[in-house]
C-alpha cells in the first residue's frame, strides 16, 4: 500500500513541478515582450478605431459622402471591421460601401498591387497613400 501511495505522490509531485515550470516559463516569456515592446515603443499606446485611415479626415472636410473600395470579404462573417472603423474615424464623412458614384475614394486592399489595380481599372487618381496602405484617391475628370 505505501509503494502505491508513494507512487502517486511522486506523480503529483513530478505534474506539479511540470505545470509550475510552465507557469513560470510564460511568466518569464511575457515578461521580456513587455520589456521589449516598452523599449521599442518608448510607452504603450492605446490606438482608435480607424486609426489606419485618421489622416485622410483633413482632405474630406467638405465631403458630404465618399466611396469606400475594398477587395476584402465584407460578409458579416470574415468583415475585419475595417470598414466600420474608417467610417468612425472619417465622420461625419459617410462612407458608401463600393459606391462608384462620387468623386472621391478610400480604397482599403489587400495589398497595394489589388489597389494599384483598382485604381486604373476605375480611373481614380490616387491623391495619398498612408503608411497602412491605406489610399485616398479621386476619380479623373
């Protein structure tokens, strides 16, 4: 009977000392990303929604609505809320989910290439490109 207890102690014991070193492995692991990210970073910052399209908002003042162009999947389902976010950080502008039909655009791709695309495909004049990728663009007369 003692082998037996004594056997399951020494499992507890060796689960215990396993799980303890896991704990403290993490612990060590988000400890030095803190670290770094404070040293990089000088503080953490907490961004806004939209963020990746605020400096857009001076060159839109006198837009009622614009056009919001993506090659992204907007279904409810796999939407990254990028578009929901633009729309907070660009208000009062309204943005009009792929509407063609105004004058300017916030093309928001993939990557630049599918925005390049867009562009000639559309006619548009990209007017900037933020450092998100992220363009402004007008549609040529």
């Amino acid at each position: 009977m003692k082998e037996i207890i004594s056997k399951y102690c020494r499992i507890e014991n060796m689960i215990l000392a396993f799980l303890i070193l896991i704990i403290a492995g993490n612990a060590l692991s988000l400890f030095k990303n803190y670290q770094k990210s404070a040293q990089t970073k000088g503080i953490i910052q907490f961004t806004e929604p939209g963020f990746e399209f605020a400096r857009f908002k001076k060159y839109l003042k006198n837009e009622r609505i614009i056009g919001f162009l993506t090659d992204k999947d907007m279904s409810s389902e796999r939407n990254d809320g990028q578009f929901l976010s633009a729309q907070f950080a660009l208000a009062p502008t309204v943005l009009d989910l792929n509407g063609l039909s105004h004058q300017f655009f916030i093309i928001d791709a993939t990557n630049l290439v599918n925005a390049s695309e867009m562009t000639k495909k559309l006619n548009l004049n990209p007017l900037h490109v933020n450092e998100h990728e992220k363009i402004l663009a007008e549609k040529n007369p």
